[in-house]
C-alpha cells in the first residue's frame, strides 16, 4: 500500500499529507492520436511546447 502511494504522489495523480488524501484531477483535453509513427525527438518537442504554454 506505502509504495503504490509513492508512485500516485510521483506520478502527480494523488496528494498526500497525512492524514488526508487528495485525488488530483486528470488533463481534460486528450490528445490527438495521429496512428503514425513519430521521431522521439517530435514528442519530446511537442511535451515542451505543450509544458511550456501551462507556464
């Protein structure tokens, strides 16, 4: 139970202060698939266009 809530608090899904927890809410806007290969190099672009219009 302790690690899997390491992981949710790692992953930025759960807030944990004891003795409260916080469910943290999902993206609402899923992404658009393109069902074609992409280069790691495009996807690490776009992550850093997308992290960087949220600042």
């Amino acid at each position: 139970m302790e690690q899997s809530r390491e992981e949710l608090i790692r992953a930025g899904l759960v807030a944990h202060k004891k003795p409260l927890y916080q469910v943290l809410a999902l993206d609402h806007h899923p992404q658009k698939r393109s069902g074609d290969p992409q280069s790691l190099g495009r996807i690490l672009k776009q992550m850093m266009e997308v992290s960087h219009d949220r600042l």
